[in-house]
C-alpha cells in the first residue's frame, strides 16, 4: 500500500496469469478492469521471459487536452504472435482492495456489449423519453396555469433525465466531452437535485 489519505488506502496490485485454453483456440481478448486506476500497464510475456508487447492505461483518458475519467476500462490483449504467453498486469489504485477482472475473447465480448445494451439501455431509453415527454407536458401546464407545482414537477422530471445521463457516462460524450470532471461527484450531485426536487415537489 501507498500513503493513505483520510478516506481512501491507495495501493500498486499485481496480477499474473495465462490465457485459458479454449477449442477455438482464441487468440484475441478483452481485459475487464471495472475499478479506477491512476496509472497501469499490462504486458504479455514470452515462455521464454522475453517481452513481446507492453500498454500503459489508466482511467483519465485524455480528450482535447482535457483528462476525461471513466471507471471501466477495457483492454484488448492480443496473443497471435506468441503461444500461451503470459500476462502481467500492474496498475495503482486509490483503493487497498484489489478488484475483480473479466477476460473474455473479443466475440464473446462483443456478444456481452450487445446484451447489455439491450437488456440495460433500452428499458433506460424508455424511461428518459417517457420523463422527457411528462417534463414538456407540465412545463406547457406550468406555462398555461403558473402554477408552482406544476414548474416543480418539469423541472424534476428533467433532473431524473439529466441523473440518468451522467450516471451512464453519455454526459461526458454529449454534455461536456472537452470538461476535465471526474465521474464520481457529479453523479451524487445529479441525484441530490433530483431528490430535493422530488422532495420540493
């Protein structure tokens, strides 16, 4: 472990195995890394012990000179040139705790990214437009009417859109893709203006 700071132990975890052996005989993988990491490189090593390709990553990918943070971070790792190579992968975290790793070959993943897209952003895609649609509703009520409640109500409704946008990271593709922000505290703060909104409303 590093230096500790008042809430969190950081620490360098070192991680050290061989791709499964797969009738396939899959050459090409993705590497899962679901944590924050402040700097990692990952290697694939020889049976012989001689380095056959290197790659440094880290969770502040840089956009228009401006770091742009994400937590998950995948790598692809590809094993055509040398048979049965090893890995070793070395990353700092701000967390003691070491994290879990998914390795799966890079159709297996492509098959998981699209599932997830369908069983995750779909039903989110309904709820926002439904949100967005209520919003506009009581915003022209609010408009029509003047009244308070009915100005709460639109306002909130955009808040739970706005939470749903940076809690999914599309914020920092579409919102603000040249800001430096991290990925934590803007989603606390998204979801207390939606709560005070509701609980105003």
């Amino acid at each position: 472990p590093l230096s500790s700071t008042t809430y969190f132990h950081p620490a360098t975890h070192w991680y050290r195995f061989r791709f499964p052996k797969t009738k396939e005989n899959v050459r090409h993988w993705m590497l899962n890394v679901s944590t924050y990491v402040t700097s990692g490189e990952v290697a694939l090593i020889a049976p012989g012990g001689h380095l056959v390709s290197e790659q440094h990553f880290g969770s502040e990918v840089p956009v228009a000179r401006r770091p742009v943070f994400a937590h998950e971070l995948i790598l692809p790792l590809d094993a055509e040139r040398v048979p049965d190579p090893i890995v070793v992968l070395q990353m700092t975290t701000p967390f003691e705790q070491p994290t879990l790793l998914e390795l799966r070959s890079a159709p297996a993943n492509a098959a998981y990214m699209r599932e997830t897209m369908r069983d995750e952003a779909m039903p989110l895609a309904f709820l926002n437009g439904f949100a967005i649609a209520m919003g506009i509703f009581y915003l022209m009520l609010f408009a029509i009417l003047r009244r308070r409640i009915y100005g709460l109500y639109a306002i909130a409704m955009f808040a739970l859109v706005f939470y749903q946008v940076v809690e999914t990271g599309a914020a920092w593709t579409t919102l603000w893709p040249h800001l430096g922000l991290r990925d934590d505290w803007p989603r606390y703060a998204a979801w207390v203006l939606y709560f005070a909104l509701i609980v105003a409303f």
